[in-house]
C-alpha cells in the first residue's frame, strides 16, 4: 500500500509541474491562464501533500 501512495505523490507533483509551464505557456494567448494555472498547481500540490 506504502508503494501506491508514493505513485499518487510523484502524479501529483508532476501535475503541479505541468500546470505552472502551461500556464506560463499560455499567457499571451488566455488573459487568465496563469492564474488558471497557479490556480491549478496549488490544489495538485495540496494533493500531493495529502
């Protein structure tokens, strides 16, 4: 059980990765997409956390 919480963890970190480049990525294209994005890696990181 130990090794499937650990799978979760590093999912979840890599969403926060992702979620903070597309929102950078995106910025000149959506008026809120860093927001959206910072918005987004936050609660994967709470997730993460948990």
């Amino acid at each position: 059980m130990k090794n499937f919480e650990k799978n979760y963890t590093v999912f979840f970190l890599l969403l926060f990765i992702v979620a903070i480049f597309s929102g950078m990525a995106l910025k000149n294209h959506f008026d809120y997409s860093m927001i959206i994005g910072a918005g987004l890696a936050t609660v994967s990181l709470l997730a993460a956390g948990f």
